[in-house]
C-alpha cells in the first residue's frame, strides 16, 4: 500500500555478497541514521523488499545468479518510485552509463569512503521527496496530449471529478493512468484535503486481503502485533486507488463487491463494524471485455465500479504527442533535440508508452555533454529498440537457450514480486520445477516456497 507518505523516508536495503563489504555499508549508514537491513542476493533482496519496501537499495554489481543490473532493472519496473544506488569495484564508464540508463540514481566505485555513501544515501532521499510531491498534486494540464483522443480523457476527467461516481482507468503500462486518478483527486478534492490511499493488488497475497483491506485486531493472527484499520478504513471520505485491478482474485472481488454495496467494513478478529464512504478509482492494464469473457473479472463489480471508463490510448496510436512530451520532460536540462533526433523518437514503437519516453528524454539529457540531442544520444537502434530495454526482454540478438530460460525467471519473479508459487503459475511449472532451475542458475535461497 501507498499513502502519499510514500515508502519509509529513510529505508534503506544493502545488497551485496560479500560479507564484510555488506556489513561496511550497513555500519556507515545506520551511523547516519538510516534504518539498513542488508541480504546477499538479488533474489533475496526481491523478497525483502516485497515485505516491507524501502525507499532506496544500495546493490553491489558483481554477485553470483542474479547481478545488480539485473536487480536494477527488475526494482525499477516493479518498484518505480524506489531509488536504485549501484556500488562496485568496476570503474568502467560503460557500466556506470548502462546502470545510469537503466535508472540508477548513482554509481559509487569501491572502496566509499562513509562520508560519499551518507551524502549519496541523503541525496537520493531528497530526490525520491521531489520526485513524490508532484504526484500528489497533478493538474489536468499536466496531463499532455493535444491528439483528439487526449483531448477527450482530460474532458473526461474533468466530468469525473464533478460527480462522486467510481471509475475504471484503462491503457498500457505507462500511458498515464496513475496520472489520470491524481489528476481526478485534485479537482475533486477542490481545495479540502481528503485521503488518496494507493494500494496495487498485484502486490497483495490473496490470503493477506482481509487484513489489508479491512484491518484487523491485535493478536487475531500470528504476526499482527497491533491494530490496524486498513486501507477502507484509511481511504474513507476520499479515494481508494486500485491500481491493477486484474491481480483481484475473483473470491475478493466478491468481498470487494459487499464493501461497494454496504459501505461496510469489519476489522479481522473484530466485532465492530465501521461504515465507511469511499470512492474507488480502479487502473487495469487488461481489456475488461476480455476479463469479462474469461470470467477473470466479476461483471458485476466491474459495473459497479465503471461509473466513468476513461480508456488512456498507446503513445503508438498517437505519435503527433511524442515531440509535445520529449520537449516537456527535456525543459528542466535546456537542452534541445535535433531534427533527427525527434523523427527517431516518433517513429520508435514505445512498447513502456509515456514512461519509456520519458525516461530515454531525461536519461540522454543527464548524459549527452553537449545542449542539442541528437539521434545517437538517445539509445534507440535502427530497428526501433531501445540498444538497453528497460525490462529484461530477450535480445534480437542470438542467445543461448539457457540464457533466456534465465531471463523469463527473472522477469516472472519480479512481474510477482519475488512470489516463487505465483512466478511457477505464470510460468505454467510446477513450484518444485522453479525450484530446481533456480537452483541451476545458482538462485536457490534454500527457503521453502
Ligand atoms: N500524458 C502524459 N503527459 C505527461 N506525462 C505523462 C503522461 N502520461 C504518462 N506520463 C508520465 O509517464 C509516467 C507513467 O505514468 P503512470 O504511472 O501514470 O502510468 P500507468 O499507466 O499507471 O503505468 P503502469 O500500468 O505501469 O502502472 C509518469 O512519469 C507520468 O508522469
Ligand atoms: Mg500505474
């Protein structure tokens, strides 16, 4: 869950596989003030952040199984808001830019001096705070597009926020649909704070639904250590934003289905019944239709909660916006892009849509040395992909077979957030089956599932 305190200001994961090196990072930063709690493994560190999610992870590079890139890569696509720092005994600039690319806040070479990792540490914090404001507060005209079909969501939006119906927000990843619901929040609020609680079912195990939608008790289970209200309680007279929508079981759509139809919300191991008033914006990166057909979404609920459908369009199916957006995302620099580099960014595919675009534009910005971009400064090959995609996809180029098995592991685990049971259903093997390949690629924690 999100509430717009974001994650613990000052968590910080260490990953690394070298004892001494690990404990030397973790001494310097708790000195300073960090809360740090360190693992080995990038698998490891997957799981520890799906527990309790820090707000910066400090990896090393070199580690046998899964590398930093690789742990980079996966936490910035499932983490986004997370800072990533990259520490290793390799100085090389084509690592440091590749790690940069991939979206590492910084890159510190071995040995770090402790006074460079506290203000790294401090650093990244503050850029996670700038980077986190703004989303609290977005304005309809931050939301860009002059295409027909943009025109219509920000007019829909606006429709949205003059009633107190639910809506469903519905695009590809990264076409803006977190965006859409901040933006609906902020004209609906009209000036009076109200909650905006942000919650991804994705990250939810099933069984951990009760307690984190309704609350529960102290001691009604093993581990509730104290009461907790849950987010019902928490989004109560504003918004609950349920992003992902599709990772719903179809059994807690149901539960979901009561809360929408009576208001009502019982704390686990509670007696209590609390009424609550909550308006849900519901995001899905599936077409409900489709859902609907294969029975994945209650039709029922899903008419309760599309009081407003606003469907965001691929940035591929709107490509005059791409040069608004580039220009937006590269004003902060002062820079400026040639002809050709802006021809490239419109006929690119943008398979991660708003997103990607905009993380290419900012990261060619912070690394060209010169004020005008120009195509080759932007990382994007001939055959309109990215030289360095941003999700572990399988290269054009030949690999061997072992290899890519690899890569749909690590992709699986963290499209799961270190899930072993739900990366093996994905897969379609069985969990003793992903235990062994992980074993094979030296990723076996010797945890149960
Ligand atoms: N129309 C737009 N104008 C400007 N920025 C945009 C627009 N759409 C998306 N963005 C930017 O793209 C990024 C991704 O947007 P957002 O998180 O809302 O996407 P999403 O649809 O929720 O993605 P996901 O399905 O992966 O969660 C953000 O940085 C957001 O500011
Ligand atoms: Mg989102």
């Amino acid at each position: 869950m999100r509430t717009d305190e974001g994650p613990r200001p000052r968590g910080v994961l260490v990953v690394d596989d070298d004892p001494p090196a690990a404990r030397y990072l973790e001494v310097a930063l708790t000195e300073a003030g960090f809360e740090v709690r360190a693992v080995a493994g990038g698998l490891e560190a997957l799981l520890a952040i799906e527990r309790s999610p820090p707000a910066l992870v400090i990896t090393d590079l070199q580690m046998p199984g899964m590398s930093g890139l690789e742990l980079l890569t996966l936490v910035r696509q499932r983490w986004p808001e997370m800072a990533v720092i990259v520490v290793s005994a390799a100085s090389e600039v084509a690592t440091i830019v590749e790690a940069i690319r991939l979206g590492a806040v910084n890159y510190l070479v071995k040995p770090v001096p402790p006074a460079r990792i506290h203000a790294a540490a401090a650093q990244a914090m503050a850029g996670l705070r700038r980077q986190n404001a703004p989303a609290q507060d977005v304005s309809i005209a931050e939301i860009i597009g002059q295409t027909p079909a943009m025109v219509q969501v920000r007019h829909a939006i606006a429709l949205a926020a003059r009633s107190d119906a639910n809506v469903v927000v519905t695009g590809e990843t990264g076409t803006g649909k977190e965006l859409v619901a901040r933006a609906i929040r902020r004209l609906w609020f009209a000036g009076a704070p109200r909650p905006f609680v942000a919650h991804n079912c994705a990250l939810t195990p099933a069984d951990l639904f009760d307690s984190e939608f309704f609350g529960h008790r102290r001691g009604s289970f093993t581990g509730a250590d104290r009461d907790r209200s849950g987010l019902l309680r928490e989004a109560d007279g504003g918004i609950l934003f349920l992003d992902e929508l599709e990772c719903l079981s179809p059994h807690n759509q149901a539960k979901m289905l009561r809360v929408l139809d009576d208001g009502e919300v019982r704390p686990v191991g509670s007696e209590q019944v609390h009424s609550v008033s909550v308006r849900f914006i519901a995001a899905t990166n599936r077409d409900p239709r489709a859902m609907l057909a294969a029975r994945e979404l209650r039709e029922d609920l899903y008419f309760r909660l599309r009081g407003f459908q606003i469907e965001l369009p691929p940035l591929a199916k709107r490509r005059e916006d791409i040069p608004l957006i580039a220009t937006h995302y590269l004003a902060p620099s002062r820079k400026r892009l040639t002809p050709e580099a802006l021809v490239a960014l419109t006929a690119h595919p943008w398979p991660g849509n708003v997103r990607e675009l905009r993380s290419v534009v900012e990261v060619a910005a912070a690394t060209s040395t010169v004020d005008l971009i120009d195509e080759g400064d932007l990382g994007l090959t001939s055959t309109g992909r990215r030289s360095t995609p941003a999700a572990p996809a399988p290269p054009e180029r030949a690999l061997s077979l072992q290899k890519s098995e690899r890569q749909t592991i690590l992709a699986a685990l963290a499209a799961h957030g270190g899930n072993r049971v739900r990366a093996a259903e994905a897969l379609g093997i069985h969990r003793s089956t992903l235990r062994r390949k992980l074993r094979e690629i030296g990723m076996d924690d010797d945890k149960p599932d």
